[in-house]
C-alpha cells in the first residue's frame, strides 16, 4: 500500500498567517506543523489533496497542472487571507491516471491543466502548514455539488485504487470541517445539538467503525451542515481502510464549525506530539 496515510485537516481562515492564529485555535496550527515533519520524514513523494472550497458544479475535477503558482486573496475572508504567495509543484502524470480512473469508471471526471488557475483556500492554508518547504508535490480535487455523497464515495473508491497501486508514498488530505452552521464570531461554537453528532461520527471514527460513520454522513450532514455537504468526509472514508488506525490530535471552533485534525494509518504516525487536552485523544 502505497497510501501512507490519510488525514482531516482544518483550513479555518484565521489559521493561514501562524502570528495571527487566536489561542483557541493553536493547538490546531502547531499540530499540523507536527504532521508536517511527519509528511517530511517519510519522503512522501505526493500530496492529493480535496478542499471544500472548490466547490464544481456538475463535473469532478482534478488540477492537472504540472506547477501550481498565484497569489491568494480569499474571496471570502479578503481582511484574513490577502495577497498570499504559493508555489507548488504538481504530478501531471499521477492525475491524469486519477482522471482515466474515474471515467473508467463511467464517473463525470475532468482534468484541468491550465497555470492561471486559483488556488483556493482550503488548498493554500493546510498546505502552508503541511509543505511549508513547497517542495511536495500537489494534486488537488474537487467537491462536487451535483455528486451525491454516494457517487462521492465511488470517485474516492477509484483515486484510491490508483494511489494504491502507484509506486510513490501518497499522503491524502481532505480539507474541511465537521459542523458548519457558521454564525459571525471565531470564538463561537457549534450548537450543543449539532456538536452531539459531532462527537459521534468522533467516536464512531475513533473506534475505527467506518461503515458506522459513512452511514450517519447523509442525516449529519443535512442536520449539522457539514461544509460541502460531507462530501470531502465520504472521500476521505472511502480511503481510509479497515486496519488503519486513528489518531486525534487537535480540534477546535470557527464561526460556530468544528474543525479537527485526524490522522489514519498504519502505526505509522508514532513520533507526533498530540493535544493532550482534546477528550478524543486515545
């Protein structure tokens, strides 16, 4: 298996500039720099990346561009992302397989290959954190509105297949949040109700009941307003295997969303520091 592990990873706003990062979020932002060596030790040779803030209409897409370069500033946020630089490289040859994979698979898959396109970012800040070096290759993939979270789930069955069989250590990140009922105010958090089901798709995650978790996604979703309606989670469950192990390592709110950090492998995420103060943390 070439996957070498896979991951939830928060991109709140607030976290892209680390000297901006409010205390209740740090623990998130220096988690993820722990991750980062770990992505660095191993040698991972690519980074596949699906980000809820690329959000295609009809089609999946997967960035095929061999370099991946602009400038940021988040439509969204403009005040908190703002004339942000990025340069990555990309893996032309790994997506374009990803790409005949899912139309193999009768999926409505396409390939962009085009210089000017933007970076999003739920690419750029978990990147910032995860591939400060810019050095690891990047393909990013999108969420799609049109997709049910079933065909979601075959699309990631099919990039799955490809990464596995692939000869280069894979890392796969899906970028998004957990509830995402967002109200103004960073400091806030979810309702008492919506972080309920939080804590059990948590603990349905952390007892390693992927099924369990995949069968809660449509109603947790719908209740909850997962961002991009879950689709990024039935990616990710559609990766992670039954023998990979979790591991929590930090968490917390946005805007009334909860974000955390997870990672699934092998027992190969063993010399990361984790937040001891998270209730999750095994």
């Amino acid at each position: 298996m070439t996957i070498e592990f896979s991951m939830l990873a928060p991109h709140v706003p607030s976290l892209c500039h680390e000297e901006h990062v409010p205390e209740f979020q740090q623990d998130m932002a220096s988690s993820m720099k722990q991750v980062a060596k770990l992505i660095k030790a191993i040698n991972t040779d690519v980074i596949v990346l699906v980000s809820c803030h690329w959000p295609s209409t009809f089609f999946h897409y997967a960035d095929c561009t061999p370099v991946h370069k602009g400038i940021l500033t988040a439509f969204e946020a403009p005040d908190l992302i703002k004339d942000v630089p990025y340069y990555y490289p990309g893996d032309q040859e790994l997506a374009d397989q990803l790409v005949k994979a899912g139309q193999d698979a009768g999926l409505q898959v396409r390939g962009v290959n085009d210089p000017y396109y933007l970076w999003d970012y739920g690419s750029v800040v978990p990147m910032r954190y995860l591939n400060p070096d810019e050095d690891i290759p990047v393909i990013n993939l999108s969420v799609t509105l049109a997709a049910s979270l079933e065909e979601t789930y075959k699309w990631g069955q099919q990039i799955a297949k490809v990464l596995r069989e692939t000869d280069k250590k894979v890392v796969f990140v899906s970028s998004g949040a957990l509830s995402h009922n967002l109200v103004r105010g960073r400091h806030n958090k979810p309702t008492v109700t919506e972080h309920a089901m939080d804590k059990q798709f948590i603990e349905y995650i952390m007892k390693k009941d992927y099924q369990a978790a995949y069968d809660m996604l449509p109603q947790y979703a719908g209740f909850a307003q997962v961002e991009a309606g879950g689709r990024h989670l039935a990616m990710l469950l559609s990766i992670i295997e039954e023998s990979c192990d979790p591991k929590y390592y930090a968490d917390g709110q946005s805007s009334g969303s909860w974000n955390a950090l997870i990672t699934f492998g092998e027992n190969k995420i063993t010399n990361v520091e984790v937040n001891a103060e998270s209730e999750y943390v095994k």
